[in-house]
C-alpha cells in the first residue's frame, strides 16, 4: 500500500506532494510503540536518544507533524526553518525531483508561517508530554531583514525554551547573504552574541544550540569555523546543509535549475567535510551528518566519519518511511558485526 501512494505523490508536483503528505501526517497521530536496540542510544546534550537517526529541518517547516513523524520511528525530529515573521519564500516553481540521481533542488527561500504560529505548536505540543523523541527547532533569518542579530535573537529566545534544542541556520543558498554569516568575524560574533542571549535567559539555560553549515567552503573556511567552534565551546554542528555544486554526474534535465542539491550526490562531499571538522576538533564538539544518506550502511559511514548522530530528508522522498526501521536495522547489525556494544563507540572511527 505504501509503495502505491508513494508512486501517486511522485507523479504530483513536488511542492503538492508535500503538502499532501503533512495532511496525512495530520489525521495519521497514534501512539505507537517503538522499541529501538540498547545498542542505538545516546545521552547527549542532557538528552536521551534512543536512536542516531533524526529527520532534517525542512519537513515539518510549521511543526504540525512532530508527533506522527517520531511515530515512524525517528529519534529525533528538526522542525522549521521557521523566520521571525511569516514568508512565502521564493516564486514557484521552486523543488524539483531529480529522480535519475535520487536527488532534489530546492529554492524555497525558508517559507513557513512564522515565529508566532510555530510557538503556539509548540506550546500544544508540550515537550514533557512527549512519551519518545526529541524535538529541536531549526530558526533563521527574514528575507527582508534589516539586523540579522536581531532575528536569530528574536527566534531563540521566543522558540528556544519550548525545544529541545535549537540550530541556527546560516547556510541556506535560497537567502541572498546568508552564507556569509559562516566568514571569518561574523560567524564568531553571531556565537557570541546567541550564547550572551542564552545566559541572560534562564528559560534557555540547558537549550543547546547547533550551527548548520554549508557543504561547499574551502579549507580555510573549514578550519576557521572549526577552531571558532573550539574557541566558543559551540554546543554541536550540523554537517551539512544543501550544495549549489552540481556533479557532472547529474543525469536529470533538472540538474541546472537554481537552489540547494540535495539526496544521494550530495554525500561523500558532506561527509569528507564531515571527517575533516571532526579531525580539526579533536572530536570534542558533538557534530549531526547530513546529506544523502539512504540506507543504513551510509548511515553507519557518517557515524565512522564523526557524526554523533545523523538526519536524512530526501531518501524518505524516494524510499518511504519504511527505510527508517531498514537504516537502524542495518545500523544495529554493523555495529554488532563489528563488535561495538554502543553507537558511541563507532563514531569518528574512520578519521
């Protein structure tokens, strides 16, 4: 049954397809008992994972299907991106499936309702009524913005203390300037600044937050942001947001249009970077890998590369939500195979 809605979404419009599925997603809260291996779990950040595998922000931009997403089986869900006031985002058409390369592009441009709305989500949703998962929120910046300081400021202290956790987005190539925020100087005074918010409000005091970065910096970025990292004591990274590369591999008709590549090309380059940000940090900040995983060996990769824990997106687009319980599956019996007793013994192993 699965793999026949699957195949009615694809023949959809991308954009569509999603909505469609969020609607699903809706009516579709139950429940559900999931009991994942002993062997998968994590205490991090003062947080209990019972498995690596999170979903990446971008799904669930507006927090309206948390609860049926950790029904699937994730350990961890990153709602958002959600900006400090409501936005469209960019003109459509603006996702398109690359499906000869199990990939997509996406300009979106952080559309989603707003501050306003998710913190009303996220009020009804109550954390400490959660009985599994955890829920962090992915924030950035309005499109229109006049102090960027001001927005990120704005959205950790508003949503910060009704998550578990929070990652600033600075590395979305659909925002005109965002990425600049990871240079030298300016990524380090946006630090700065998050962690002054975080000590001056008691209701953020154990909120962790997470910086996701871009995929294509070169080595000197790489390195600046690594040390930065140290310098600050950054809480965890995220690794990696969309590429605007495109691999003279790509085979779609859709390889050149404008935006973020995502899915199966994009992961031995996040991983590489992956491996490089967890050797310049002596593995002392916790790092999430992202990009392109799709079963549960490249899953295993991005956790021998460094990844204390890992999210996927645009495999379940292609595969469903049955590859979740497949991934941790695979997971569970590598790491056994290789005669680890804990997903934390495995990590960083191949750097």
């Amino acid at each position: 049954m699965q793999n026949i809605i699957l195949k009615l979404l694809r023949n959809l419009p991308p954009e569509l397809a999603h909505v469609l599925t969020l609607k699903s997603l809706q009516f579709n809260f139950r429940n559900k008992k999931i009991f994942d291996d002993p062997i998968l779990y994590q205490h991090l950040f003062g947080l209990d994972f019972s498995n690596p595998l999170g979903l990446a922000a971008g799904f669930d931009k507006n927090v309206e299907v948390v609860n049926s997403l950790l029904n699937l089986g994730f350990g961890f869900i990153e709602a958002g991106t959600v900006t400090p006031k409501p936005q469209y985002g960019n003109e459509k058409p603006r996702v398109f499936r690359l499906v000869e390369d199990s990939a997509v592009i996406n300009h979106l441009g952080f559309n989603n309702k707003g501050s306003e709305y998710a913190k009303q989500k996220l009020r009804t949703m109550n954390l400490n009524a959660l009985s599994k998962g955890i829920v962090g929120i992915n924030i950035a910046i309005n499109k229109d913005t006049t102090n960027y300081l001001d927005d990120y400021n704005y959205c950790l202290e508003k949503l910060g203390p009704l998550a578990h956790y929070v990652t600033i987005n600075i590395s979305s190539p659909n925002t005109p300037g965002l990425r600049d925020l990871q240079n030298r100087g300016q990524i380090e005074s946006l630090v700065q600044t998050l962690k002054g918010k975080k000590n001056s409000t008691p209701t953020l005091e154990s909120t962790p937050i997470f910086f996701k970065i871009a995929p294509d910096m070169n080595e000197e970025q790489i390195r600046d942001i690594a040390l930065m990292s140290l310098a600050n004591n950054v809480d965890g990274l995220v690794i990696s947001n969309t590429t605007t590369d495109r691999p003279k591999s790509l085979k779609s008709s859709f390889k050149n249009e404008v935006g973020g590549l995502s899915g199966t090309p994009l992961f031995l380059k996040s991983t590489l970077i992956l491996k490089k940000i967890y050797s310049l940090t002596n593995g002392q900040i916790p790092l999430i890998g992202v990009g392109g995983i799709s079963n549960g060996f490249e899953c295993y990769e991005k956790i021998k590369a460094g990844a204390s824990l890992v999210q996927l997106y645009t495999a379940i687009i292609y595969k469903g939500p049955q590859i979740i319980s497949k991934i941790k599956l695979d997971l569970t019996n590598s790491l056994k195979t290789d005669g680890y007793k804990n997903v934390k013994e495995a990590i960083g192993k191949e750097v």
